[in-house]
C-alpha cells in the first residue's frame, strides 16, 4: 500500500472504490463508507496524506479537499494520487466548481474530517463562515463531523479557540479528536500535536457506526490470566485479547458504555472504554464482582484459568524447589457464578474448542447458564487463539443463532453484538436508577 498511484486518467467520477490488494485481512468496517477529508493549513498537513491511507485501510473511499493554505505545505498532486480521486481546492475555480461541486460533495460523504483543523479553521466552522471551498462544503454537509485539531499551544489554549472548540464539541454529530502533547513544530513543548492517525480513524468509526447500543451498559472480558507458581513463573495460556478488545472497541462505537475487564495483553487500549487491568483469575472475580451488578450485560471473552498452583513462592524458586509435580487448585467458575445469580441479566460466553460439533459449546451454554454462547476453534492456525481473525458459531438454549463466517475480530464482534442489541432490547426496562441483583 506504500506505492503512489498515478492520478486516475479519463473523466472525472463521482466517489470510486480504491483498489485494495488481494488477499489482504482488513477489518473492512468502513466497506462503503465515503469519507470527505478536509485539510487545512498547518504543518501537520503533511500527516494527512497517512491519514488517507489509515482510512483507505479500513476499506472507506476517501476524497480530498485542500484549503489554500493546505496547499502551501502539500500539492494537490499527492493527494490524488494517493486517493485516486480528483482533489477539491477552490469554490470558483474554472472548471473545477462544475466538476467537483461543493454542494455534491457535502452530500456525497458519509463523513467529513478535518485534519489538520487549524483554529482559523475551527473559528470559521464555529461560526459558520463559508468564504473558501473547504468552510463551505463543511457548512453544506449534513454527515457526522470528526475534528482533529493540531497547532500551537499557545493558540490551542487561546479562550478563543477553547471557546470554539467547545461550541463546536456540543454540536451534535461533532466528534472532537484531542490533540496530542509533545514537541510542536515552533519548537515549543504542549498540547497541540495532531492525534495519532488511528485515533483519528477510530474516530471516524464512531462518528459513523449505528447507536442501537445507545445506553447499553456492557461488561466485556478479555485476554489470558496469568496464574504464579512463584515470581518469576506462571501458568497461562495463548489468548492475546483480540477477540475481547475487538468487542469492547465495536461495542463503543455503536454508543454502549463499555468496562473491559483485561488479563495481561500487548494491545493498545480501546479508546472511549473503561479498562481495569488484573492478572489471575480471582483478580477476574473481584473486578466482576465490583463491576457485573452495574451492566446489562457481560461477554466473557476471557480465557480463564481453570486451575492454579495450589501455592504461590513470594521469591524465585530454586531449580531443586520446583519437584517433579505442581499442585495444583481449581479456580471458581466466574461465569457459571453469575449464570446462578442471574447478574448481569444477559450474558454471553465463549467456548474455545479443538472438535467440530456443537455439543460440547450447548453443554457449555447450559452449565454456564448464559442466554448465548460463541463457540469458537482454538486449534486452526487462521483464527482463534492470537491472530486477526475468528469463526464463531453462536448457540443458544434452542441451538444455532447464527454462524458468522472467518473474518476479522471486529466483524466477528459486530455478529455477537447484532444479537446482543436484539435481546437487550426485549429484555423488560429495569427501574430508573436501580442496579441488578
Ligand atoms: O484472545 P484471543 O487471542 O483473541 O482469542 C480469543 C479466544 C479464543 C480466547 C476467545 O474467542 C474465547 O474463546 N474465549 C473463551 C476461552 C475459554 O476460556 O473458553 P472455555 O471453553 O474454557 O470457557 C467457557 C466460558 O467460561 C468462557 O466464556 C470463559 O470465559 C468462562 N470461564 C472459564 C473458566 C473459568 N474458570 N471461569 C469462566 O468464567
């Protein structure tokens, strides 16, 4: 994806997919999607030209329009050839106006993101001036907005430009992207770095994902435990917390409150979501125990331990200490706990399985007492256990819900959820204010 298309030849469409490479694994979440982005004039203009890239990734098709300023710093040129799509830059430019309509690209996009925003920018978006093609295809479109402001700090903590960005934060549909802090372009230290590029997208994932988890107060579970045998060891086992976190971050977008209770992983923290970090299994069990009254629902994604050692070392132990066996002590059953305490009221589980077949996910089901359960293969190499992608086949009481096929985690999710929304729905509205026990 690093190459640089040439500039499409021909007649001058209307939005186009851009090519993807074979083969590729995406979470493709932005299939469809058409994002206008607009950048502006300041040195961070640069990053935008990534930032096409990062939404291309995500499968959206992006257009671009530049400010004059923008194109001090960057050429038309780099951008049409990275989108393959002619650029906009001026409101009444011969030629162009007719081609790339203001007004036809306001409508066309799914969502507009401005980045770099700079605070004349803001300021114009603020107040609604529309005096250059960027400010008045902005004013004309009705899509979700993300913001991601990058300038100097002094003019980021201006009150003019807080007093903007709060104006425009309160708007609905506006999705404000925080700068980053750190070193700035003008040499000075503070806020006022453009954010990363995937918050940015992140952004726009949620600016354009459906809110039917509106109010959703959801538990998700996530990652390994880690058992210690002394303090240096432990038993574990191979779950990298994807499945869980793609949940989490899915769960977010579509407008649930989401807690993410995760064992030890490397991966960055979904944000907008609450995560609370343990290790073994009874940590798991205390922080459910803490947050499970407060949800409406729980996925256990969590790949529990089953067994721990029956003693922990403070120190290392000796070679010599360790012995030929390791005793060992069952850890509770966190999910058949709750099943028995009907807390939260819905709840899922996963079964990770070696064997084809559904009888070892139904028994689950009905040990664990939850009203669904994903059943997943933990032995084939393209999904389970620590890669991108999973096949789930979801169980209820009466048997398969729905089989969603291999695809990335945040697909995978998105079927789970699918489901989830449908029977949170029928479930009858608890009182105002009251927890569930
Ligand atoms: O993390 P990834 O690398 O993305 O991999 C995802 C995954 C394969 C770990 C995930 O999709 C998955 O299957 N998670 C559940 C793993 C597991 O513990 O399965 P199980 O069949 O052993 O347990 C059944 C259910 O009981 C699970 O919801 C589990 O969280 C829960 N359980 C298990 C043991 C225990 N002591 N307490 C529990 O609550």
């Amino acid at each position: 994806l690093l190459h640089a298309r040439r500039p499409t030849p021909g007649p001058r469409r209307a939005y186009q997919a851009p090519d993807r490479r074979p083969g590729r694994r995406v979470p493709n979440v932005l299939t469809g999607k058409r994002i206008l982005l607009v950048v502006t004039g300041g040195i961070a203009a640069y990053k935008a030209a990534e930032l096409v890239r990062v939404l291309q990734r995500h499968n959206a098709t992006v257009r671009v329009a530049l400010t004059a300023a923008a194109t001090r710093f960057v050429t038309p040129l780099t951008f049409e050839a990275l989108s393959g799509q002619p650029v906009a830059t001026e409101l009444f430019a011969p030629g162009e106006e007719s081609q790339i309509n203001h007004i036809q690209l306001a409508r066309e996009a799914d969502c507009l993101v401005v980045a770099p925003a700079t605070a004349n920018f803001l300021a114009k978006l603020s107040w609604g001036l529309a005096d250059d093609l960027p400010s008045t295809v902005a004013l004309a479109c009705r899509a979700p907005l993300v913001l991601a402001p990058a300038m100097n700090v002094a003019m980021l903590e201006h009150p003019a430009t807080q007093d903007n960005l709060r104006r425009l934060a309160a708007r609905p549909g506006v999705v404000l992207v925080s700068p980053a802090a750190g070193e700035l372009a003008c040499g000075e230290i503070g806020a006022g770095r453009l954010a990363p590029l995937e918050e940015i997208a992140e952004a726009v994932l949620v600016a354009t994902s459906p809110k039917d988890l509106d109010g959703l107060r959801l538990l998700v579970t996530a990652g390994p435990t880690e058992e210690p045998v002394d303090a240096v060891r432990y038993l574990s086992n191979r779950s990298s917390g994807r499945m869980g976190y793609a949940l989490a971050r899915v769960a977010h977008r579509r407008g649930a409150q989401v807690v993410l209770v995760s064992g030890p992983v490397l991966l960055p923290r979904p944000p907008g979501v609450t995560v609370v970090d343990v290790r073994t299994a009874r940590e798991l069990q205390a922080a459910l125990d803490q947050h499970a009254p407060a949800a409406d629902a729980l996925i256990m994604a969590a790949a529990v331990a089953d067994l721990r050692p029956a003693t922990t070392a403070p120190g290392k132990l000796r070679k010599a200490a360790l012995g030929d066996s390791l005793p060992l002590a069952p850890n509770p059953d966190l999910l058949a706990e709750l099943g028995e305490r009907g807390v939260p009221p819905l709840r899922i589980g996963f079964a990770a399985e070696t064997e084809p077949g559904l009888e070892a996910g139904l028994a689950k089901l009905a040990a664990k007492g939850c009203q669904l359960l994903a059943l997943n293969r933990v032995d084939l190499p393209d999904r389970g256990f620590g890669v991108d992608d999973n096949e789930v086949i979801l169980l209820d009481r009466q048997g398969v819900v729905a089989r969603l096929p291999l695809a990335s985690k945040e697909r995978i999710a998105a079927g789970i959820l699918d489901q989830l929304a449908r029977r949170w729905r029928e479930l009858p509205a608890a009182p105002a204010g009251a927890d569930h026990e």
